[in-house]
C-alpha cells in the first residue's frame, strides 16, 4: 500500500525552481569535473587549478577587485545577447556594437574637449555615453528592423556586421579619425582628464560595473516583471500565438534588439572612457564572444548573468597567475570555456526529463473524503 | 631574375595571386560548412575546427617530416570537432548555433593549448606546382605558383556537387534538409545523416587549416586564421548552397583580402580595410535582397534553423 505523504502547497513552485536551478548548476560541475579530467590527462593538478583561481579570482579584496574590472563589460555584453534571445533571436554581433559605439565615444569626446565650465563637462560626458548608447542601439537595432522588415537572419546580419564594424574602426582609426601623435598603434585623440570615468570610492572599480548592474536589474524587471515583457517572452516562444493575440511582435523585435544594442553600446563607451582613454585595435577583445558565453550560461535570464559573469571573471583574472604557478598556457581558459559551455548546452536535453522536477507530482493531495473514490486500487 | 615593372598591372596580377593563395582556406570551410548546411544543420564551429586542424598539420608535419601526413591527420582531427558536433545536436532540444560557438571556443582553446611549444619549430611546408614556369615575368611566375591542395579543393567541390546530384547518399543529405518528416518517411535516418555530414564537414575544415600552417602563412602563431571560419557561413550563403558556387565565393572572398597588400604595393596605402569589409557588405546587401518574410531563402534548405 502506497503512503499518502503530506504535500505540502509549496512543493510544487518549489520542484519547479529546483530544475531551474539544479540543473545547470549539475552542468556547470560536470564541466568542470572534465577539465579536471583534461588537466589531469597531462599530469597537471586540478585542485592546484581550482584553488589558485579561487586565490587569483575570489580570494583577497585586490583579487576581487580584479575580477569586478572584468565583470563590468561582461555583463553588457550578456546582455546584449540574453535580450534578444527571450523573443527567440539569437544575436552574436554585439563585438561590433561594442567596437563601433566605443568609436562613437571617442568621437564626441573629442568634439567636446573644449568644454571649459563644470555644466558644460557634465554635459560632454553625458553626450559621450548617450551617443555610445544610441549609436549601440541603432548598429543591434538594424539587425531587428532587417529581421522584421525583410525576414533577415539576426544570426548571419550580426555576425556580417561584425566584421564591416572592425573594418570601419580600422579604416578611421588609421585614417581620417587618427591621432598624429600615436605612432605604434594608431588610436584616436586621447579623452582628456576629465572626460575620464572614474572609481567607485572604496572600490577602486569603474563606475561602469554600477551602470551594468542596474542595467541587468532593469532588464529582469522588464521582461520577467511586466506585461510588456510577458507579451515579448509569448513572442519568444511562439510567434503564431503572439501574432493571433494580436501582440505588436514587429515593433517588440525592434525595441528589444535596440535596448540590447545600447546595453552593449554602453560597454564600449565604458572600455573607452574607463579602460583605454581613446579608440584603437584594443576594442576588439573578444568581450563580445564572452558575452554569448555568460548569456547562455544564465540561460538567457538577466538576474542570473549577474553570478555567472562575476564566476567567469575570475577564472580569467586568475589566468596570468595559473600560467606562471602551473606552467600552463594561457588558452587554458579558453579550454574551460569551451567545455563548460559545451556541457551548459547538452544539459539543455534534460528539461523536463526528471519526473522528480515535474510540478503535477507534487499537487497537494485531494481532501480526506475523496481519497476512497480517487484512490481506486488502494486496498483499504 | 629581376622584377619587371608593370605599372598598375601588377594590381589584378597580385590580387589574383593573392586570390589563390587566400581562397583555399576559404575552399575547404566553405565546403565543409556547405554539405553540413544542407543537411539542415549549421555548424558555426568551424573557426576552432580550423585552427585544430592547423596546429595538428603542423605538429605532425614537424614530428614526421611528411606535410602529407599532416593533412592527413588534419582532416581526422576535424573528422572528431565534427562528430562532437553532430552528436551534440542530435540531443533533443539542443541549439547547433550555440554549440557551434562552444565548439569555436573549445577549438581555439585546445589549438593555443597544444600549439604553444610549436610556435619556433619550423616544420616542411606543402610542396607547389609552378604553373607560371613559361612566362618570364617574375610576377606572373609567383602568381602562378599554386599549391596542390587549391586544386585538390576544386576537385572536392566539383565531386561535392556531382555526389548532392546524382547519388543515393546525396539524395538522403538534400532529403534531410529539406524535410526531417518526409526523411523518415523514406526510412531514412535523420541524426545519422546529419552526423555524417557534420563529420565530413569537419574533415574538409581541418584539411583547409593545414593549408593555413603547411604553405600560406605557412607557419603556426595563435593569429594564423583571420576568422576564415566564421567567414564560411556568410559564404555558403553567398554561395547559395552550391558546392561549385562556393568555389567562385572563395576565389571572390580571398581576392578581397589580396586586394590590400596589392595596392599596397604600387603606393596606395589607405581605404583598403575597407576593401576588406567589402565581401561582408555584399552578403549582407544579397541577404537583404533576397530574403523575404514570407518565404525561405531560394536555394536554402528547408530544415535550417537560420532559415526559418
């Protein structure tokens, strides 16, 4: 005779959420569990690995501080690709985005360095990120117009544009934006002292790590928490139902891949005004390509890019420290990457595969009178 | 033998040098990238697929004196990416176009990882044919120096094309792009059909790598591929699915990436990273043209997901 245990109403929200949960979590440790396995293939320590990135990456406030710098553009960079991917379009240009807003912030940057008053450096610095974001925007924003407008692939317009904005950076760059005065490599005026972001007191981190922050904050309320957002992830799962329910689904694509693109248009106006004092070749970090990485590893959720691109930070803050102590090359990373990611995406198979997960089995039970009539093959 | 000044005729006689040598690498992935899209996959992995198969030539190349060999074991090491890759997909509710970027990370990782303590060694390059041996001009006899894999590629893409027409196998990999329903209706295999397809692409991938470290550049750093297999998407759509147009799309592509150097050599110095975005422009401007929200890409394959 089967028991009839107590189920309580929380269960089923509850088994919900643990599939959510425990299962890329279980992922994220099968991945590293075969790079342990690859490291000790070559006689290399693994635990050695893992408690030196720990040390490089987790360990002190430097470190921290270290991995923070790194998760500020991250996080953007997430961004940009987790948006879109909640209305179903997968987005992989936000490298150019990054590339060519971060061109746009040194542009106006330069065109507003005689500002000589207080109000009138506020206002520069605010056009030079403004401009970045609009510029983002409209570059992503494109890609959601071509998808609408002509049934465009997102996929191949992002990744085509990514190389024509390399090339555009390139050709001004070298050309008509060079700074005369940068002989090795060719880079635009450089921002003056005060057009320089600066440190969040008491952090020694960009401010652009706040900006981030907020920026994920905000998009978790937009599109987990409101009716818009509901309606967009209605689009992202099924179009035909969006369309039928009479959902703006055009005029969604374009302001979502817009919002995305200005998230990354952020992160390059930050690389410029924070890290690199001027556009040059450095824009073209891969940050882009990351920001795919940490966004699939959230499983597209922008709340949850905020753990999984601070974890990725340190692993690769931690590298220059794992090369010297273990000897290892500094592709190690990339290696882990791959592999994490690789075990991230195969676990998507398993959704709804675990009976324990399922919320049906874990409705509470019906009242003490109608056990007998439910319960047919129960022996009394 | 001295050089011949030729004046602005040494622009075209470059770029077409230049073309050949570039294109190749293009050859192989386009190729590859080809027959795994029209089996309704894409695989976007090829960029570390080509890169793995260049540290491999190489390496081999090095360790055996035989750049053959190499190329040999290029191609398995991609025969595996692709297998990964394929198997991979054939998970129930698994993205290929995330995998492919995984796979692209992976690749490059393990490439820089083991290629590390071959970045000295020189190893024997692949051996050319010099077509140009009747001419007296210098120019024209380096132009004409063709390494033996360019035609080994236009000899692959002429078999890919004749195999997608005329065979049982090609009819299986069309049928099960077009249509997974109507492939099991035949009593086919879709997963299978795609895994091989996935895996002989990878093959064709590796083999344009070893092009990359075996003759040109001809060495192995972390930077030797410019992004050639990322590149392959765009020219397969270029292409139109066709093996022999992927032909004419390597050639246009590489001529693309010559026409910089080219210029550079007679004096013209600026604008030519423009040049260089030239081809990504013009695969955008054809996308847009040619794609419709109403119906499939023309020639594309039904069951790709970037199509529908």
């Amino acid at each position: 005779m089967s028991i009839p245990w107590h189920r309580p109403s929380w269960a089923t929200p509850l088994a919900r959420h643990s599939e959510a949960l425990l299962i890329p979590v279980g992922a994220l440790l099968a991945g590293f569990l075969l790079f342990a396995l690859f490291l000790a293939l070559q006689g290399k320590s693994p635990a050695e690995y893992y408690s030196l990135v720990y040390k490089a990456g987790f360990g002190s406030a430097f470190s921290w501080q270290n991995t923070l710098v790194r998760t500020a553009p991250l996080l953007l960079a997430a961004l940009c690709v987790a948006l879109p991917a909640r209305l179903g379009l997968v987005v992989i240009g936000g490298e150019g985005a990054i590339v060519i807003s971060g061109l746009a912030c040194a542009q106006v940057a330069v065109l507003t360095q005689q500002a000589g008053t207080a109000p009138g450096m506020v206002l520069s610095l605010a056009l030079m990120f403004i401009a970045s974001a609009l510029v983002g925007a409209a570059w992503i924003g494109a890609i959601g117009v071509l998808r609408h407008w002509r049934g465009v692939n997102e996929t191949i317009a992002s990744l085509l544009m990514t190389y024509i904005a390399i090339a555009l950076m390139n050709h001004l760059v070298e050309g008509p934006m060079r700074d005369p005065n940068s002989l090795n490599k060719p880079s635009t005026a450089p921002l003056t002292d005060w057009q320089r972001v600066g440190q969040i007191p008491g952090l020694e981190v960009h401010w652009g790590l706040l900006a981030a922050l907020i920026c994920c904050i905000a998009a978790w309320l937009l599109i987990d928490r409101t009716t818009w957002g509901f309606g967009a992830r209605i689009a992202g799962s099924n179009v035909r139902a969006a369309q039928l329910q009479g959902l703006p689904v055009g005029r969604m694509i374009i302001i979502v891949t817009a919002m995305a693109g200005a998230c990354a248009g952020l992160a390059g106006a930050f690389e410029v005004a924070a890290i690199h004092g001027a556009a040059n070749a450095s824009l073209v970090s891969g940050i882009g390509y990351s920001g795919i990485l940490v966004a699939f590893l959230a499983r597209q959720n922008p709340l949850a890019i905020i753990p999984v691109a601070i974890m990725l930070a340190g692993f690769e803050a931690s590298n220059g420290l794992v090369q010297r102590r273990m000897d290892l090359p500094d592709a190690t990373v990339l290696v882990l990457q791959g592999i994490v990611f690789l075990a991230i995406l195969s676990s998507e198979t398993l959704y709804g595969r675990f009976r324990v997960f399922t919320p049906e089995r874990w409705q509470p039970l019906p009242a003490e009178g109608e056990i007998s009539t439910v319960q047919q093959g129960n022996p009394a | 033998m001295s050089e011949v000044d030729l004046g602005y005729w040494g622009v075209p006689l470059a770029m077409l040098g230049g073309a050949i040598r570039v294109s190749t690498p293009f050859l192989f992935v386009s190729l590859g990238e080809c027959l795994t899209e029209r089996s309704g996959r894409i695989n976007l992995g090829l960029e570390g697929t080509l890169v793995c198969g260049a540290i491999s030539a190489y390496a081999v190349a090095f360790e055996t004196g035989s750049p053959w060999l190499g190329v040999l074991v290029a191609a398995l090491c991609g025969a595996l990416f692709g297998l990964l890759h394929g198997l991979i997909c054939s998970l129930p509710k698994v993205n290929d176009i995330a995998v492919g970027i995984a796979m692209m990370l992976m690749g490059m990782g393990l490439a820089f990882y083991f290629g590390k303590s071959y970045v000295q060694p020189v190893a024997p390059d692949l051996p050319s044919i010099p077509l140009g041996a009747w001419s007296d001009i210098p120019q024209l006899q380096a132009a004409l120096d063709i390494n033996a894999l360019f035609f080994l590629g236009l000899f692959a893409a002429i078999v890919l094309d004749w195999v997608l027409r005329n065979t049982r196998a090609g009819l299986y990999v069309r049928v099960v792009g077009d249509s997974t329903a109507a492939a099991r209706a035949m009593g086919v295999h879709p997963n299978r059909v795609r895994v091989i397809s996935t895996l002989a692409g990878g093959a064709l991938a590796g083999i344009g790598g070893s092009y990359l470290s075996l003759y040109y550049p001809g060495s192995w750093n972390e930077g030797i591929s410019s992004g050639q297999g990322l590149m392959a998407v765009a020219l397969v759509i270029f292409a139109r699915w066709k093996p022999l147009y992927c032909f004419g799309a390597a050639l246009l592509f590489g001529s693309a990436g010559a026409i910089g150097p080219a210029l550079q050599s007679v004096g013209i110095s600026s604008g030519y990273h423009l040049f260089y975005a030239a081809p990504y422009l013009l695969t955008l401007i054809i996308l847009i043209i040619t794609s419709s929200p109403h119906r499939l890409l023309s020639g594309a394959p039904a069951e790709l997901s970037i199509t529908k």
